[in-house]
C-alpha cells in the first residue's frame, strides 16, 4: 500500500494515505506547525522542516532515525526497510559513517 508518514516527535507520527501530506496541502493541515518531516511508503523525503542542518543520527528524530523504517517494516515489507534494518542491527556504525558522508545529491532517505 502506498502512504506518508508525518513525523510529529519520537514515537508521534500521523500516517496518511499516499500524496496526503504533499508540500501543497501540508501548510493546511491542523498540525502542520509540528510536523518535523514527511516520508513517504519507501523512506524517500517528501518534507523537511530541518533542510539544510537536519539531524543525519540513526538514533534521533529526522528523516534517517531508525524508527522511522521500523514503522516502514512493520506497515508495508519494504525491502529498503528491511535492509537498512539488518544494518542497523549488524553494522550500526557503518551505516552511521556512510550516513554522514551522504551528500544527499540523489536525495533524502535511505538508498539501498
């Protein structure tokens, strides 16, 4: 199933059917003022209030926090959720290096 999810804080996060937290319809939303960044069914960033200096820790808020493919694992058995899982369990600190070197130019979220 395709969907977003909005990410309020740790543990907070609103789902959305596909396209529902879009960049046109975001600013409308009752809670779009706490809303840190959307994902969408695959990891890919559809929004980031933090672009530019976003959190780039496996470990806190922000578009590449391992809750966020937890969620993903658990909603959809996405392969990339998978896969950065497995990582994250076996080679947590390579995947933080890898992380921190991502220049993001192919985009935000997680690329496996």
């Amino acid at each position: 199933p395709q969907f977003t999810l909005a990410a309020i804080s740790e543990g907070v996060y609103l789902l959305g059917m596909k396209d529902q937290f879009n960049a046109y319809d975001l600013p409308a939303h009752p809670l779009a003022d706490r809303i840190q960044y959307v994902i969408d069914e695959v990891g890919l960033v559809l929004f980031d209030r933090g672009a530019g200096g976003a959190s780039r820790a496996l470990d806190s808020l922000g578009p590449y926090f391992i809750e966020n493919y937890i969620l993903l694992e658990v909603l959809s058995k996405q392969e990339v959720a998978q896969n950065v899982l497995e990582y994250y369990v076996y080679h947590k600190e390579k995947l933080q290096r890898s992380l921190e070197s991502y220049s993001e130019a192919q985009g935000k979220g997680f690329i496996c």
